[in-house]
C-alpha cells in the first residue's frame, strides 16, 4: 500500500507576494505533493493553514502516514491544540519533514526541545548540499553533492540537540555552513529536518530537492499500527506482577489511585 | 570556586503527608541540599514551589549552575512562564538534574520533546541499579552496582528520546527494568535524569544515591559564561559576509527587517 | 525482490555436543535461515565456519544484503582477511546481525571499536525482554515483553560504545540487566546486536525471537547499491575545484601523488 | 593536579621537509606541547614514533591522563602491539586527541570501526571553522568561529561513525565542507577527532587552534582510577548471584571454566 502523506503548507505567501505566487502558482504544498506523487510507492494529499483545523482533524492524522511541514510567516497562528495533535501523532509512529523555516514551526521546536534558532541571510547565494553518510536511505540516488544556485543562506550554529544521524552539509558562498539534513527519533516517529527551500527561489521544482524528500517519506514510514494511549502512565498492581513480590512499606498511592502528572 | 546549585524542591508530600515528613523533617529539597553541600566544590540552596516566582527569579537563575528539580503531586502547579525560563538557562549553559517524578514535570517533557512516560509500581520492592557506562563521571567511585531495598518500581518503555549516553539501568524484584540514568545536552545545558527518590521512602539519605547527585552535578556544571540571547536568529546583511557575495534574485525581507517566528 | 540473507553459523558445538545437537539436528544456522525463510520477503542460505573462506567468498558477500552472525567456541579461528573483508562489505551497505555469544566475535569487535565483554552465567535461569524502543521496526509485532524460560545470563557493563538505539533491555532472575538489542551504523552499514541464543537452549526456535531476527533483517536492509571503494581518500585537484580557487603556499605532494595512509 | 599529556608526534616531515622544520624547528609535538603547557592546568610532555615502544610504554601509558596524536606519513610503521596497548589506555579511561591526518592512524580506525577516509586537497586555501555546540566545552572562550588563512582541504563524506556530539563543521574556499570537530566515547575514555594541522602551514602556532586542544585535553580528562581488566568477562557463579537461583538445565561450559573469547 502506498504511503499516505500529507503535505502542510502555510500557504501566505503564495497568497501575498507575487514573486512566490509566480513560481508556485497552486502553492509550495501542491508542488511537493506532486513531486511525491510522482512515485508510485506515495500517494500524497495537501493540507493548509486556512482550513478549518489546519486540515489537520483528528481523523485525518490517523490516516497519516507521514507528514510534511513548511511554514515560515505564520507559524504562531498555529493552534496550540493542533500542535499538540501533531505531536502525539509522531510519538504514536506518524513521520513528519520539516522544510526549511518549519525550524521555527511549534511542532519542530515541540519535539525538539530547543531553541531552533540559526543565523540567515536573503541573498540569493549558491548552496551546495554535500552527503556526509554515504547511501543512508534518505541520499538514495542523489550525487556526492548537489548545488542549488540560489538560496537563502543558514547559518551555524543551529540551536538543536544533536542529531542521530547527519545525512547533509551545506556549503554558502558567502561563508557559512550548516547541518541541513537531520535525522531523530521522537517516541515510534521518525522525524527528518531538511534545510532547503526559500519561498522566492525554485528550489521545490529541483531533481534532487524532490528525491530526498520521497526517500525521507519512505524512511520515516513506520509501518506498525499508530501506538495506542501513547502519553499514558499504567500503574502494574502488585497481584499482576510479573514476579511474586509481596508489597512492603509505606505508600501513598491507593490501589487503583491514577499517579500525578 | 564552588558550583552554585539550587535543588527545587515541590514541597507538598512533606506537609501533607505524615510518612514523608518523618523522613525528611526538613523536606527533601533540604536533604539533598546537605548532601551536596558536604562537598567543598558544590554550594547548594533550596527553591520551592510556594515561594514567589517558585524560588526561580531571573536573577537567581542567572547565578545558577547547576538546578536540581524534584516534583510529583503538583507538576501542574508550576507557571508556564518559569518553565519557559528554567528551559532557556538550561539552553544557555545551565545545568538541570531531575529526580524520580520529575520525569512529568513541565520542564523535563518541555526539553524532551516526547512523553517521558512509563509505568509503575509502589511495593516497596527492591530496586537493584547496574553501571552501564564504566568510570563515567557521574558514577565514579560507585561499586558496579548497589541496591536500594525498598523503592517504587518504574518500568519500561521510558518515554524519552534515545539518550548520549546509558549510565544506569535497574533491575526490579518485581520483573521490570529501567533506564534509570540518562544524559542529554539541549543547547550549551547538559541533562540529567536520575530515576530513584520515591517520597515515603529513605532513598535520599542513601551514601550511593548522594554521591551519584554529586557526581552529576560536577559533570552539568559549564564553566563558560551563559549564551546570551539563546533563541536569538540574526540577520547577517550581504554586506558584511565572510566571503565577498553579491545579492541576486527576489527577496521577501526588507533590509534590516526582523525573521518570523 | 527478497532480501538475500547469509546466516553465518560457527557450527562448532553441534558437531561436539550432544544436547546442541539434539536441540539443533540442522545446526543454529539452519534453524535460524529456516525461521528467515518462512518470510516471503527473505532468502536466506547459511555459511559456516568450515566452508572455504568460511563460507564468504567475495562474490557471495557481493550478493549478500544481510549476513547474520552466531560465534562461540571459535572465534580465533575465522581467518583475519575474512574479517576485513566482512567489515568492507558492512561499511559499503550490507546489514549485520550479531547474535549472543558474537558480542565477541571478531567482526563485532572490529566495527565496535571497543572490547564488548560483560559478565555473564550458565544457570538456565529466566530472562525478559523489555522493548525499550515502542514501535521500532525491530519490534513490530512484538508484545511489550517476553520470556526465555531458560537462558544464559548477560550482565552489564556490557563493553560496547552507545548505540543509535536501545530496542530490548533484559531482565535476569539472578539480579542482572542487559541492554539485549542495539543499533548501529558503520559507513552505510546497519548493525544490530540480539542477545539471545546460548547453544544449550531452544532460544532460536522461539516465535518472538524469530521475529526479532526477521525484523531485524528488514531494517538493516539497505535498497542502495553497494558503496564503492569504500575505504578510498581521493585527491580534488585544483584545478577540478567546485569553486575557483588557485593554488597558494607550500605544499608536501606531487600533483598526481597518492595519500599517506 | 595537573592533567598529564602526552603529545605524540610522527616526526616524520620534521626530519626530511625543510618547509616544516622552517615552521616547527622543534617538531610539530613540540610545538603542541608548548601550547598545552602555556595552561598551568596541564602538564605535557612528548613521545615519538622513533623512540623505544614510539615512547610509549606501559608504564608511561598508565601515567597518561590524555594523548594526542599527529601522524601521517607513517602510519603503518606504529606497531600493532602498541596500538592495541593504547585502544585499553583508552578503554580504561585515558582520553585521546587525534589530530588532522591523525584519521588515517592505526589507533583511530581501531577505535572507530570505520573507514575513516575523506577527500583532500592541497591547495593552502582558506578554511573557516564554525562553532556548531555553542559553549561546548572544547570551544569555551573562542568565537562563533575562526578562520585559518592557509590549510589543506578535507571534504565529506568523512567516514566515522556518527559522533556523540558535532562540535565545529569547516567551510572550505574550494567550495567543500567537513566534519571538523567530533566527540565520542569508547568504553571509560573520551575521544576528540580536530581536524586542522596540514604540516606545511602553521596552523599549531594558531592561539584558536591551541585554544581548542586545550580545552580538548581538560574535556577528555577523566578523574577516576584506570578501569581494571578492561577486557575481561568474568563468570558470575550460581551460587553468588545476587537473587537466589538454582541452576537448570544443561550447560557447556563446566565450573570454574572460562568462556571462549
């Protein structure tokens, strides 16, 4: 069965500014969509901001395989309810990208714990991205390095915990670096950072921007059923205890008492 | 000079409940307090929930090196404002220990970016903690393993993200294990978890348990000044790059504007 | 197409030992391609210690997608050159699986880096393996936890460096832990350490163990084509630079010259 | 007291290349040694590849709280023996500093289990090291980041593990980048790959890069005693077990016995 994806787009610039709109006519999120459609192994829908819930209901999620996050001008017009959602999904195995300025999304900095913060500059300078784990599943296909001739730069240091994996580099002609490709585990979700993608430049529409963004589909897929009740703390009475143990001491908890969270 | 930590203490089992207060009259932010202190290198205060600002002004903070967080009844109690706070001096290079049921406090979840749940079990069992990481510092001058004879039990899956390093596990007389000590760096702060500290039981006035405390807090302890503006992501001005570039292509930002957030 | 998988048994103690035997008439290694086999998804053939080139003559481990790993009596035996030529292919994309008593295994050794002992007793007593990991494509059908009536004790510290992931810790009736299953990447190699599996024991005809070896295969699968020259350091000459650049100062090598290796 | 370190220097380029005596008259150990012994912190004294066990010898070993280690040219003249006597060093507690071409010697293969390879260029061009751990301890009191003028290139894919901890990434003027700082652990010892040091520049009389293997040398250093028997794995018999067991079923090995390695 094909993976189902969802991908989020904030969908305000596309709106608002007619160079973004020029180069993304049906929006960033159609796009990539499309691009992950164009492998048989994906099927991808979209979701926006403006629709109700974000298009991001509780049953849709359920139905997620892997999510997909750009987001830049408005991430604080995301609800905190929503977020939340977005995060129990992943801990319950759903994978989720983030693009780009999804560094400062609620959901990115959600999971990881961390500022997310990073040095930029708009400058429409050359990124060369350079793979620093040979054919780990996300590289699949790609060259040893790829260029894309204009970008907007990031720059270390970029504040989040160290990753489990770094699949990419990058390379500005102005001087800088960054980790831009980042692999971790969040409860079953896997969960990849991808840096590419200014709104003004075509970088959706490049070859090799597309296939790193199928291959992250592809390993983010977790294939068990989404874990149930995944925030819950069970308490194990003493009579079902896996070895027979006689309770001793004092307590403070009565039998069946919920703990405190 | 010495390490300046302060142990917060949630300070509600103590006056509430007749078995903790006999074991720890002063509470037990106090008696780990006085274990620290009996090491020349470590001056150590204490900060409760009830006191304005929960003993955590910025001030204090920003003179402290190493935090030392115990909670349980009362997690959701503690003001998302200090959270959000003790969270960016964690970023900024300060050191943060969490204790038992501290694995549900806001600010523990809040710098995991996952559960942090598990189950649990309070018979008094036997908890039995293994060395999994040889001569790391927190476990110097630890035998390979000690026991205490009554805990609550904590079982896995623990909740949390995949650790930098295992430094203990426990083997429970009930069946169960834990990870029961994990290290973690979120920003310039390193992170500590430390599973034993049940209330009703003596757990803080064991010499292994102390000196694990101890050890844990040389080991977060940074010496280099706090990073200022920790969530801070500048604009770096084509003008003033390392390498001589030339601005090409469309731009959303104006010079000099602020990124979103 | 099914992964092709090599099971690599030593194949020692079945010829020497009765109860060995009787437990495993086909030796270890069949059972365990036996219980790959029963996936539609997998190929598995064996290799033993006492073939020519131990069974992994270059063009087989060219073809071999994952080679599983039990070793006991013998490690000393299996041929360095072997060795090298195992570590080569697992740093170039095939997947390893190490089982039990191969924690000491050449192989294991050399891409751990590390020494990989532990304490360990022969006493049939009862382990249970926790999942550490919910949800890890390792443990995908797998319940939270599960029971070998009779094994031999693994205790920690167990001598290897952190893993990428914990998946199992086990739990031994003699008072003893065990981080039972991690990960790890060499170059595009994935490796899994099991620990189960002592000789005198049913461990490799029991349904959960089987399923964790299957799994296990699936996830060190890698769908790229093998690296080539994975230990080679190219010279970039200047002149081939991906930016202009032109030479300046001293320099040791010839234009043309070879590395120091 | 003060932390005893060992530089250990090839000394190779040295005796046969006037460039690199003209830059370092002293050796390049030398030089190093000079500059950890500018920290009152640090007491350093040096060893080479010529002298008697390459300088060192047991004794000297267990008396080493860190070494650093530059080679290059020849790395195949270390001899086995002492390899291996230093991977225990390090397994039991000493930390290790490799220096630059140091990623192809003998003992940082051995302990990383990996390729360690790269690309390279030798071209004296511009290398510019970000800080991508802010505060990390290793890069306490230097900038966000530092330039060398003239250093030979090293690119990805840097063939390592993924380290513990990513502590400063270069950016190269010929349009590559690199891994340039990276932490691990392996078994009680620390271990820091730096990347700068080509022997035709002077890049060890840089005050940054001295600065940087100072605060190596103090992050590496661990305080407790040399872990013993670092590679044994002892037997622990049925009738010490820390539960009471009693012994099933069939076993190999007979009482007393050591198990096979």
């Amino acid at each position: 069965m094909a993976i189902r994806t969802v991908v989020w787009g904030e969908n305000v610039h596309e709106q608002k500014n007619k160079v973004v709109a020029g180069i993304y006519p049906k929006g960033m999120h159609t796009c990539i969509a499309d691009a992950l459609n164009s492998d048989p192994g994906i099927t991808a829908t979209t979701a926006t901001l403006q629709e109700p819930e974000h298009g991001l209901p509780v049953a849709r999620l359920a139905e997620t395989d892997v999510l997909v996050w750009w987001g830049h001008a408005a991430h604080g017009d995301v609800k905190d309810q929503i977020v939340e959602r977005v995060a129990e999904a992943v801990w319950s195995g759903m994978g989720l990208i983030v693009l780009h300025s999804g560094h400062f999304s609620k959901i990115f900095k959600r999971l990881m714990g961390a500022p997310c913060n990073l040095t930029w500059r708009e400058a429409g300078e050359r990124e060369r991205l350079w793979v620093t784990s040979r054919h780990h599943p996300i590289a699949q296909g790609l060259p040893e390095h790829f260029e894309l001739e204009q970008e907007e730069m990031y720059g270390e240091p970029f504040g989040v915990p160290d990753p489990m994996e770094t699949v990419f580099v990058s390379w500005f002609q102005g001087g800088e670096v960054f980790r831009s490709g980042l692999t971790y585990k969040r409860g079953a979700g896997s969960v990849f950072y991808f840096r590419p993608g200014h709104e003004t430049y075509p970088t959706y529409h490049d070859a090799n921007v597309q296939l790193v963004i199928r291959n992250a589909v592809k390993w983010a897929y977790n294939a068990s059923p989404r874990v149930q009740n995944v925030t819950s703390a069970p308490n194990v009475p003493v009579e079902v205890a896996l070895e027979p143990i006689v309770e001793r001491g004092p307590r403070l908890h009565h039998a069946g008492e919920e703990g405190f969270r």
